[in-house]
C-alpha cells in the first residue's frame, strides 16, 4: 500500500522540496542525449537508473539537512502513449517503465527511513505543454489520460502530479481520471511571462474552471515552469488562487519560446532564486511547496532550502 495515499503531509505547514530541473542539467550540462525531453529511458540500463537515484539523492539530502520534506517525482513526464511512440515505445513497454519508475522511488524511500518522503507520480500533456496544438474537451481528455494512471494506480505512488498544463479542459479530463482509480491528485499548471496560461487564461479563472467541473477533487494546485517573475501580479489575483500550495520556478526569466531555442542553458542566480521564492513564500503562506524547473540543479535547491526553511 502506499505510504500517504489517504494522508498526504505535504497538506500540512512543513515545507517540502520537489523537483529539480535534471532533463535540462542532463542536457546542457552533462551532455546526455534526452530525445523527445522523456527521461524514462534512463529507466532501462542501470547506469541510466544510477543517474535518477544520484539527483533523487542529493535532493534527499537536501531537504534532510535542511529539516524539510521532500516530494519525489517520477520520471514518466512524457510517459504517454503519444508522446513515446514518436520514440520507438509501445503501450506494453510504457507500462513496465512507468511501473519501474516509481519502484525506484519507493527503494529509495525506505532506504532513507524517517524522513517525510512522498512519492509522486508525475504525468505531463499529451501534447506541447507551451504551445499545445490542439486542445482536447474534458472528456477526451480523461479517456487518454485514464490509460497511464491506470498503470499507476497499481503502484506505491502516493499522488499524480499533474505537471505543465497549459489549459483548464485537459486539467479537468486528469482530475477525473485520477478520481476514478480514488488517487489524490495535483494540477500543475505553466504560466507565460505576462503570468497567464500559454492559451490565455488568467491562473485564477483556469483553478475555478477546474474545481468547478471536478467538485474541488484536486488535492491543490501548483505552478511550474515559470520564473518567480512571471508571477508577481498572478499571485495577487482574486479567485481561486488561495488553491495555489507550491511553486516549482524556472530559473530563467526568458519565455517559453526563447527556451524552446535556446542552445545555451541560462541558469539564472540561484541564490537570487532562492531569496525570491522565499519572498513569495512570506506573502503567500499556504505556499510550502517549493522547488526548481528549466536550468535549476542542485545549487539552485540548496538555496531555496536554506531560504524558505
């Protein structure tokens, strides 16, 4: 059974780290070849399994010595039927990989003995998360995702994290999916420079479209992919911003076009990173979930620890 599935703690005041932007270090950084940005390839050879245990890890390690916890995500972002079969991946090999990602965590879990460890698995669109071609109803939208969950639901995942959502309907069709198989669930969603979704919408419309649908099914709702930025008149937005619990911020302050390009990883300041989600943690105090996305690593999480523990 999984440890936190019916009492997620992370729902408490204790801050807990989540993610670093490891697909964009792995790439810029370490040059190691990401087709497709899918992570869970590495799932395949131990080598590939070692460098997944060695970010979790040192995250682990961090939020230990900084007496906070730690939400680890599964490497099955694009672990989705359409985004892996431009890969070579078939529905049966996804299902043995989103499977194997999260007995990873769960190892490390029970290595790691009393820290507060929630497992996480970590779902992402089915289509571009910046610029989505084409946007599915609520319904479509919970028959495609229901595929994936339902694999994970047969794991020791605590909750599905829903990351990188660029509009409501798709964020709908997950909570739904997720409420069928009774998992927790979190939304996401990803926010332009001007602090809306890449399709439009102000972050408080898209919670209240989304809690409206689902009867409020989602455990909380977060931000990522965006500098703290991008933010700072979102979070003072009416509405259902009062949902928002975690924040997982860019450390760039470019767009998400300008990074779809970009050749050079922009690693920001992670020091400045950490002061400013800080900040936001201080104005906005049901914030206690934070943590690094595009060009953040390791330095970047050790700051935001030291600051908002």
């Amino acid at each position: 059974m999984p440890k936190y599935r019916d009492s997620l703690p992370q729902m408490g005041e204790t801050v807990f780290l989540t993610y670093v932007g490891m697909e964009t270090d792995l790439i810029f950084t370490k040059g190691v070849d990401l087709p497709g940005f899918a992570s869970y390839p590495l799932l395949e050879t131990e080598q590939g399994r070692e460098t997944l245990r060695a970010y979790l890890r040192d995250l682990m390690a961090v939020a230990r010595a900084s007496g906070l916890g730690v939400i680890l995500e599964s490497a099955t972002w694009v672990a989705n039927e359409d985004r892996a079969a431009p890969l070579g991946y078939s529905p049966d090999q996804l299902v043995e990989l989103n499977k194997a990602a999260i007995e990873l965590m769960a190892e490390l879990r029970q290595a790691e003995g009393d820290l507060p460890t929630v497992i996480s698995a970590n779902v992402g669109p089915r289509d571009d998360a910046y610029a989505p071609s084409a946007q599915m109803d609520a319904t479509e939208a919970e028959a495609y995702h229901e595929t994936q969950l339902a694999t994970l639901a047969e794991t020791d995942a605590d909750l599905i994290s829903a990351y990188t959502l660029a509009y409501p309907a798709e964020a709908i069709g997950l909570v739904r999916a997720a409420r069928k198989f009774a998992l927790p669930v979190i939304v996401s969603f990803t926010v332009e420079t001007n602090g809306r979704l890449p399709t439009g919408e102000s972050l408080g419309q898209a919670i209240e479209t989304v809690d409206k649908a689902t009867d409020g099914y989602a455990s909380y709702f977060m931000i990522n992919c965006a500098h703290p930025d991008h933010l700072a008149t979102t979070l003072n937005d009416a509405g259902g911003m009062s949902r928002v619990k975690g924040i997982v911020a860019n450390a760039s302050r470019c767009s998400h076009a300008e990074l779809d390009q970009a050749t050079e990883l922009d690693s920001g300041n992670p020091e400045e990173l950490g002061q400013q989600l800080a900040d936001i943690r201080r104005r906005h105090p049901q914030i206690s979930i934070v943590g690094g996305c595009c060009g953040t690593d390791m330095r970047h999480m050790t700051h935001i620890a030291k600051n908002v523990g």
